[in-house]
C-alpha cells in the first residue's frame, strides 16, 4: 500500500504541535468561521498578547470554483496588509497544484509576490516556490521520499541575485500508526 509523503514543512509537526499547539500561555486568541449559502466562506481571527498589550487580527474570504479546481482568497490584516492567492488543483495534472500569491501594504507601498507549485503522488511530495523580487528573485525548493514508513527529505534555497545557495537541509524519519521519528540537518 503507497501512500503521499508529508511535505518537507510537515516533516516532524506532531512533535512540534504536542509541544506547541493548545499551549499559548499569555495570549488570548479567538478564531470565528462561517461559509455563506453561495458557497463563500470567511473567518476572521484576532489574539492578544498579554505581557507586550499588542492586539492584531485579520479577516479572510475564500471562495472556491470546484469543477474549475479553482480557489480565491483574500485576507486583511490590523497591520494594513491586504494579500489575495489564487489557487489551481488537479486541472493540468492529478496532484499538481499552482499558487499564485501577492501582498500589498498600502500605508508603505511594499509589495509582494510568490509563485508556489506543489506536485504530489504515490511515495513523492515536492514543491517550489519563487519570490518574485526585482533584484533578483528566490528559488525555495523541497521534496519529500516514503516509502514504508521512511521518509527521507531534503530541502534548499537559491538566492539568484547573489547566485548562492542559502539553505540546504535534510531530514530523515520513519513513521508508524503508533510512533514517529524525525530528525534533520
């Protein structure tokens, strides 16, 4: 039996949300989401830090086009950040999914971009993603191996303005319905 390998951002996160997740001492945080009959869904969220007093929050609508594999989404955030991504799945390939993302502050002027891809099969899981800058944009690049509980890993950044690699790392782990290891490097 195969199954798709977590993505290299998901290598180890049960062990990271049992230390992590549920535990937010100092911060009061508040999460609300509906979905409208027309399909159209929108949460908003805010939190609190209770030691620092600084208060943030957003609001975010999705809408997705299903027989198009097709999804829109829009947030805004208290920092005066208003981001949209628009999503394609399954359309051009079974398990391909395209991205493209942007954000803008309109009190600054600072405005970015990301193009993501992320293909997904059988014993296989990589992505990619691009930061479209105008120095020169960043190549982000992982992919994922499983193979009967093992998983090895292997994850890299690219900086073509200075044409370095920027990061290189891997991992390795097994994982089984009652147990997982994780390392990487």
């Amino acid at each position: 039996m195969s199954a798709t390998p977590p993505s290299y951002g998901d290598l180890g996160k049960s062990a990271r949300d049992t230390f992590g997740k549920g535990y937010g001492f100092g911060f009061v945080k508040l999460d609300c989401k509906t979905t409208t009959s027309s399909g159209v869904e929108f949460s908003t969220s805010g939190t609190s830090n209770n030691e620092t007093g600084k208060v943030g929050g957003d609001l975010e609508t999705k809408y997705k086009w299903k027989e198009y594999g097709l999804t829109f989404t829009e947030k805004w955030n208290t920092d005066n950040t208003l981001a949209s991504e628009i999503k394609i799945e399954d359309q051009i390939a079974k398990g391909l999914s395209l991205t493209f993302d942007t954000k803008f502050s309109p009190s600054t002027g600072k405005k970015s971009g990301q193009i993501k891809t992320a293909y997904k099969m059988d014993y296989l899981n990589v992505n990619t993603e691009v930061d479209l800058d105008f120095a020169g944009p960043t190549i982000h690049g992982a992919a994922v191996l499983g193979y009967e509980g093992w998983l090895a890993g292997y994850q890299m950044s690219f900086d073509t303005a200075k044409s370095k690699l920027t990061r290189s790392n891997f991992a390795l782990g097994y994982k089984t319905g009652d147990f997982q290891l994780h390392t990487n490097v």
